[in-house]
C-alpha cells in the first residue's frame, strides 16, 4: 500500500530529530508493506522541499498547493506551484480548503488564498498546463468546514470524482454531503481513536472504490501508538487492519481495493522491496 498524505518536509524527519532521516522512515514503512508515500505540499516554498525528497526517493511523489492554516505565509508564488506540479513526480494540486477549527488564520483569509487558489488551478487546467497529458487531482483539507467548502468546490469547473478529502474527522452527514458531491475521502489513525465513533459510523458508508488511506504524519498516531510522535508512514498499515476489520473485510482485499484506488486517482503505483 501507499500512504497517500504524509509530511516528509517537516523536521520530526530530518536529523538531528529523527536518526536516519527519510531514508530511515522510508525503509521502517516497507518493512510494515507501506512501500510508497506521497509528501504533502503545505505553502508555495514547501513544495519545492517536497519535490526534492520525491525526486530522491523512487517511491515517493509530492504535491503542490497552499494549506489553509498556512494562508498567512504570503506571498504565495503560484508560479512555484506550477513549476512543481509540471514534475512527473508531482501527482496532485494541495492541499488546500478550509480550516474552521481553529481561530487563526483569520476565515476572510483563508476564504481569500482558497478562491484564488481555485482560480489558479482552473487556469492551468484550461491552458493544459502542468506534466504533459495530466489534469492533477486536488487533496482537500476540510475540518468542521463542509457546508462552506463543498458549495465553493461546486462552483468551479473541477470534477468532483477528482478531489480527495483527507483525514476524515467527520460526521456521517458529513460523509454523505462529501459522497453527494462525488469526491473520494481518505482515512488516518483517527479511525482507530476511542473518541471517534462518528467517523467510524462515516467509514462504513463509503463504497468501496471511493477512499484511500493516509496517516497525515508526523500527526495521529493510530492506536495503540497513540501517544507515540511522530506518527510514521509505517503506520498506515495499522489504520488499514483497523478499517479492513469495521468494514467485516479481509485486509488482503481491503489493500487490494485501496491500492488501484489509489492508482486511478493518483496515478501511482509502489513497487514493493
């Protein structure tokens, strides 16, 4: 399996903090048959880290965009984000959305940096810009925000089926307004919390070829690692035998089914050890 949204440029993956650094948390996930990972772009300086790491790495990509929380670290270069995205190395736009949780950045901005964002990528879509023969798909970051995001996501000439709401912390009627608008959704370690009965009520409800999953580390450590940080890619493993089990799946098929989900949507296939 893959997991599809980590946070390879952050430092709790280099040295000093963590010995051995990406070549170390790389090697740990393929020994738990995590065998590829995509890093996570969080502003227009980011990415451009995020791609040398998948540059580096066979089995890592990386995105290109402007998280929400991060709306305040202007300028945001959208030139930069279109040099990356033209990589082949590069499989998604993000993540970007909204972020109602928490006070700052203020919402006027995030709502600012959000549409523009959306325009920009609109516009490389229209010019066939980007790697050639590719339209990239969008990784959504959507926290207590669903009824303000998806009607803006409506409102742009993106095709639903290719956005990818990540770490779901949801609601079932969270899940349903997301599968109405036909997007894919994907889970981390939250599932497994003891706090999370909601969205464990939400998982069951996805069919079975529109999520994937992810650990968003270096954060949510799946249980019983949960006090554990960072929370490592190897970990995606652990969230996958938690979600194979709700579901009433055996977790050969349930790998199965996630990895060619992950391969339509993004495009990328890991090659294991």
């Amino acid at each position: 399996m893959i997991d599809t949204h980590c946070h390879l440029t952050f430092p709790d993956f280099h040295e000093p903090k963590f010995p051995g650094g990406v070549a170390k948390v790389l090697a740990d996930a393929a020994s738990h048959g995590v065998h590829g990972c995509i890093t996570i772009s969080t502003t227009s300086r980011d990415c451009v880290n995020a791609l040398a790491i998948a540059q580096a790495h066979p089995n890592v990509w990386c995105t290109a965009g402007v998280h929400p929380l991060y709306s305040d670290q202007g300028p945001h270069d959208w030139d930069t984000l279109a040099r990356v995205a033209a990589h082949p190395k590069c499989v998604a736009w993000g993540e970007l959305g909204l972020d109602n949780h928490y006070k700052e950045p203020a919402r006027d901005l995030q709502h600012e940096v959000l549409h523009e964002q959306l325009a920009f990528i609109q516009r490389q879509h229209a010019a066939g810009l980007g790697a050639p023969g590719r339209t990239l798909p969008i990784v959504i970051h959507c926290r207590e925000a669903f009824a303000d995001l998806i009607p803006i996501l409506k409102s742009t000439s993106l095709d639903p089926a290719r956005f990818v709401f990540h770490c779901f912390t949801g609601s079932p009627a969270d899940m349903r307004l997301l599968l109405d608008f036909g997007a894919h959704v994907s889970f981390t370690g939250v599932a497994t919390y003891r706090n999370a009965a909601d969205v464990r009520e939400a998982i069951r409800l996805v069919p079975d070829d529109r999520f994937m999953i992810e650990t968003d580390a270096p954060f949510l450590s799946p249980e019983p690692h949960r006090s554990q940080r960072p929370c490592q890619p190897w970990m995606a493993s652990v969230t996958a035998a938690n979600i194979a089990a709700l579901r009433g799946v055996e977790l050969k098929q349930l790998l199965k089914q996630v990895d060619e989900t992950t391969f339509l949507f993004f495009g990328v296939r890991a090659a294991s050890a």
